[in-house]
C-alpha cells in the first residue's frame, strides 16, 4: 500500500534532512572502518563489537525515520479518512521486527 499522503516523496525539513544524512553519514563512516579492520586483519570479537554498533545505529535511524512518518504521513492520512495506512503501518513494523 502507498502512503496517500506522501506519494512516492516525502518532504524535509532542511533540519530534518540534515540530521538524517548526518546520522546516514556516520554509519557509513563505521562501516568503512569495519573494511578498513578486516583488510588490517583485525581480530574477530573487535570488528563483530563494530557490526553490532552498526546495527544499533541503523535502528536508531529507523526509530527516528519511522516516528517522522507517523506523525506526518500516517497522522494526515488517518486525518482523511484513510485507515487503509494503518495496515501499511502494521505491515511495517512487522518488517522491522524480523
């Protein structure tokens, strides 16, 4: 199901949109130091300790991701009229659980 609200895009704030690629930017500083400390040989348990931080960050990104969602595009489309969102809602989270 598409979001009614937002379409194929969503609009950002530029504060919004920073703080989003700042967040995006730091992940991907973390994963080149974890192929930087695979082609260093580095020991095993270090670079697992750094695949977890990883993990850990890109849930945050979806947590703050997904609260901006809800209360923009789910919130507007339940606002006309379009419970249909909260099954995509649902079907979302699902996914994020796995």
């Amino acid at each position: 199901m598409e979001c009614k609200y937002c379409h194929d895009k969503k609009e950002r704030s530029q504060e919004e949109m920073k703080a989003l690629i700042n967040r995006l930017n730091r992940i991907e500083g973390q994963i080149r130091g974890i192929k930087g400390m695979l082609e260093k040989d580095a020991y095993c348990a270090d670079i697992i300790v750094q695949t977890a931080a990883v993990s850990a960050a890109l849930g945050s990104f979806n947590k703050e991701l997904l609260a901006s969602h809800i209360k923009s595009c789910v919130a507007e489309d339940i606002r006309q009229g379009n419970d249909e969102t909260v099954d995509e809602l649902v079907l979302l989270i699902q996914k994020l659980m796995k």
